[in-house]
C-alpha cells in the first residue's frame, strides 16, 4: 500500500482526511484520518466521521496494539493481532485475534481431600471472587454436597452468609462437578466451605468418610 503525503500548506492540525487506496486486487479501503495526529497517539487510522475506531490489519506475524481508544476494530486476514487495552471489539474473518493474559493477577488454588466428618474449611478471611472448582466424590450411595458461605466460618443447616451448594454425585468409580465462571462469585467478607451429607440446604447432615471427596477451588 502506498503512502499519502499532505503538503504542509493543505489543511490544518486536527482537521480530518479522507482517503481511498486501491490495492493490486482491485479492493477499495476508505480511510479517515487526522492531519498532525502523531503515531505515539495510537490515533491513527480513523475509520469513522467521530474519530473514535483504530483500525489494525494483520496480514502475517503478529502486531501488537496499545491504545486508550473507546473502540478496536481489528482485522487478521492471517497471523496474530495482540491488544494491550481493556474492552475492545475486535473482528475477525480468518486468522486470529488475541489479548494477553495478565501478568500480575493469576487465580489462587486451594486443594483439598476431605479427612473427616463435618468438614468445615476457610479457605481465605480476606475478600475473594471463586472462579471455579474441580471437585469429585467416591462415595457410592452419598450424594455429598459442598456448601459455600461468605463468611469465615459457617455452622451446619444455616443458609446464614450461603452463597452456592455445589452437588457432588456419588460413584464407585468417582464422580464430579467441574466448573469454571469466568466472571466468577464474589465473597467478600471471606470464603468458606462445609461437605455436608446431601443437597438439601438445611440439611445439619454432614456425615462422610475420609478420603470421599477431593477436589480444587480457584478464588482470586
């Protein structure tokens, strides 16, 4: 694609270009731009009247973008488009679009293998958002459950600080629940867990035996 030069005599700082480039295929791409916006702004290649949309354009490798921009449009026809910003939209109509996992925020895990009866765990007193967990049971006739509270202790058969039951099937050969929610539950005065005899509730049932039910929570 070939540069468009502007005199410095046409127009002003600020004052937005239109443009259109015909490329060896024969494909139109119309392009607004603003006169005087320096690359380091990340405001180049306004697509739109508002002047509010960078367009990105990965034909090969990988391109990284950085901006502060309200919207991304970005487009990979083959290699990988990476974005640094929060909230994008991005397009795609082959190749990949991609952002980069952070590098400061990871989930913490907590594992577990229950070793008694009336189990009660506080798996953190501070503020926590649970995330997911991988829980199994091998328990052939108990359908164990794990009760979570919002709180740093809980007391069998009260819904007081309950915050989700996650039902643990029973079976000789193990049996699960798996789950992952990306937006994750928030606990915010701590996060702790009861395995409890059954599903129900109120249930102040929480007989089991060692080793029945084993599993992993991932809280941030």
């Amino acid at each position: 694609m070939a540069d468009l030069q502007v005199p410095p005599a046409v127009g002003t700082s600020g004052q937005r270009l239109d443009t259109i480039v015909i490329n060896a295929g024969s494909t139109i791409f119309r392009q607004t731009v603003v006169i005087g916006d320096p690359v380091s702004s990340g405001n180049l290649g306004k697509v739109d009247s508002a002047g509010n949309q960078l367009m990105v354009s990965a034909s090969s490798g990988i391109v990284q973008v950085q901006t502060s921009g309200t919207y991304i449009i970005v487009s990979a026809s083959s290699g990988l488009v990476q974005t640094l910003t929060s909230g994008p939209i991005l397009t795609a109509s082959s190749g990949q679009l991609g952002t980069y996992p952070s590098t400061g925020k990871h989930y913490s895990v907590f594992t577990f293998n229950a070793s008694s009866s009336n189990s009660l765990v506080c798996v953190t007193t501070a503020a926590a958002t649970l995330h997911g967990w991988n829980v199994g049971n091998t328990a052939t006739s108990a359908a164990l459950a794990i009760r979570t509270y919002n709180s740093t202790t809980a007391t069998a058969g009260s819904t007081s600080n309950l915050q989700g039951i996650i039902p643990i099937p029973g079976g000789s050969a193990g049996a699960g629940n798996n789950l992952i929610l990306p937006q994750g539950v928030s606990y915010a005065s701590g996060l702790t867990f009861i395995i409890a005899q059954n599903f129900n509730a109120t249930s102040t049932d929480t007989n089991h035996s060692a080793g029945d039910v084993s599993g992993t929570l991932y809280y941030v």
